[in-house]
C-alpha cells in the first residue's frame, strides 16, 4: 500500500518513559517516519468543556485525554529523549497549546529541540480548547486566538535568528532578545479543525495536521477549504497534509493514500497498547505486524 512518497506516523499520549522509548525504537526500525506527542499543562478535577475535534464517533474521547488516571508529561522534554533513542525517527508535538506558554520560552525550547535532534524536530501549534485550563493557569481564554497569531510571529523573529524586538497587544520588548545567533528552519505545524485554525494553516503553517480522528469526507472538505483560503491569499506552493484518519484498518488509511494524503499519523494505542497484558515484544510485534500490512518498509 506504502508508496515511496508515503510517510506514517504514530501520535502519543500519555505513556510511561519506558513504554514510549520501546515505542520510539520499534518504530525507528521498523520505518515510521515520526512521532507526535501532545500536550496539556493541567489536569483539572472537573471540566465542561468539550473537544471540538471530538464526534459521537470518535473512538478517542475527552476521558482519554485528561482525567485521574493521565500523567501530563512534558512533550518536548520527552521527545529529546526520544531524538536520543532514536537516529532516523523525526519528532514533533501534536500540539502544544502556544498561548499558555511565553513565546520566547516556547522558541528556546524549539531551538534546543531542533539541535538535540540534528534536525529532525517540528513544531505543531494549536490555541487550545480546555478553558479550565486556561482559568487554571490565568490566561484569558477568549484571547487564546491572538496570542497565538502573535506568539507564531514572535518565535518565527526568534528562529530567524540574532537581537529583534516586539510591540503587540500581548507581548513588548525591545531589541535585546535573542533566542540563538543562527537561523533555525523549524517546520510549523497548525492544528484545527475549526475556521480560525484553517485561515491561519492558509497564512502561515509549513503544515496541517487534524484535530482528533476524522472521516475521509470531513478530510476532503477541510482541506479544500484550506486550499480556497491559500488561493485567495495568493499562496501556490504545495502545503503539507498531516492527516489521521478515523481508523487504522487498510481500507480506512488506503481510502486516504487514494486521495492524495501521504502523510498519515495514527494513534499510538490502537498500534502499541499502554498497558494490559502484552510484553514489549509482543507489542513490537503487533507493530511489525501493522508495519507489513501496510507495506512499510523497515530501516
């Protein structure tokens, strides 16, 4: 199924240390092309708000992302581990919530990343939808939108390297900052599914991934969505599609390659379960397994 343009990746969540280095190694050798790993920075008690990725459909639901039993690990801590383990394997958050983070100390992360992993690194962004957690944490959550605009504004200045300056609404400093000397090529990813999310995939991502698992219809429909907002702001070079699509059976995933997404992510626990009964090398072969059915070819 797997052409040479075709390029799979596992999207991670809440995994022990020990479970996602396995996972990290079993997928480097085997021929995935990368890992993702998301985020939350608070794991509130209770909550009503809903993922607006998530349908009555969705196999992965809010109980799945937070709740008593999740561990909120720090994704780019624990993907320079993973650019340690590993020596092909390239990584990347899936997403970072941007304005619960100051800019400048979200792009010394990326850079530091970027280096650790020789290179290998993406960053994939997102406004967030938990408002608790933005309550939690102090940030308004009717701002989330414009801090993100404006903090995707100041790391590309930081990435490009050298002393720069800001003045917005959000964020002021003068030219004093500097994150590193060198310019630093850092892919932007761009989550969401929402309008907002899509017009800012149009202005500024290098790439857009999906919120959540989705069917080949709503894929379709976003994506020349996206395409209508680049074609007004006159962009005509290719965007990247990250896609994950509602379930990993061949049909499912081929359905998508046939329509010209060769970049497909999955979830990591219909790949390689967190926990229950299977060993490590059970569950590295349940991968093996999926890996040759979808005609990977390992490393």
């Amino acid at each position: 199924m797997a052409t040479a343009k075709t390029k799979f990746g596992i999207q991670t969540y809440d995994y022990p240390p020990d479970q996602l280095l396995a996972l990290a190694k079993a997928a480097d050798r085997l021929g995935f092309e990368g890992l993702w790993m998301g985020e939350h920075y608070v794991n509130p008690s209770s909550f009503q708000s809903a993922h607006p990725g998530h349908t009555e459909r969705s196999e992965v639901t809010e109980d799945d992302i937070l709740g008593p039993h999740v561990t909120l690990y720090d994704p780019i801590a624990f993907l320079c581990a993973v650019a340690g383990a590993t020596q092909h394997l390239k990584i990347g958050t899936a997403i970072v919530i941007v304005p619960l983070m100051h800019p400048l100390l979200l792009a010394r992360a990326t850079v530091t990343a970027w280096h650790v992993s020789g290179g290998r690194f993406r960053l994939g962004t997102g406004a967030g939808w938990l408002k608790e957690e933005f309550d939690i944490l102090g940030v308004p959550f009717n701002e989330r939108g414009s801090r993100l605009d404006e903090a995707i504004d100041i790391m590309q200045k930081a990435w490009a390297g050298g002393y720069f300056e800001h003045s917005g609404k959000h964020f002021q400093f003068e030219c004093s900052q500097q994150v590193t000397k060198d310019p630093t090529p850092i892919p932007l990813v761009i989550g969401g599914n929402t309008g907002p999310a899509l017009r800012r995939v149009a202005r500024v991502a290098d790439m857009w991934m999906n919120s959540a698992m989705i069917s080949l219809e709503e894929a379709l429909r976003l994506r020349d969505t996206i395409e209508a907002e680049r074609r007004a702001l006159g962009k005509n070079e290719p965007l990247s599609y990250i896609l994950r699509p509602e379930s990993p059976d061949v049909e499912t995933v081929g359905s998508f390659l046939a329509e010209g997404f060769d970049h497909i992510v999955l979830w990591g626990p219909h790949l390689w379960p967190k926990g229950g009964p299977l060993s490590i090398a059970e569950k590295e072969a349940k991968l093996a397994a999926f890996a040759a059915e979808m005609g990977i070819t390992p490393r």
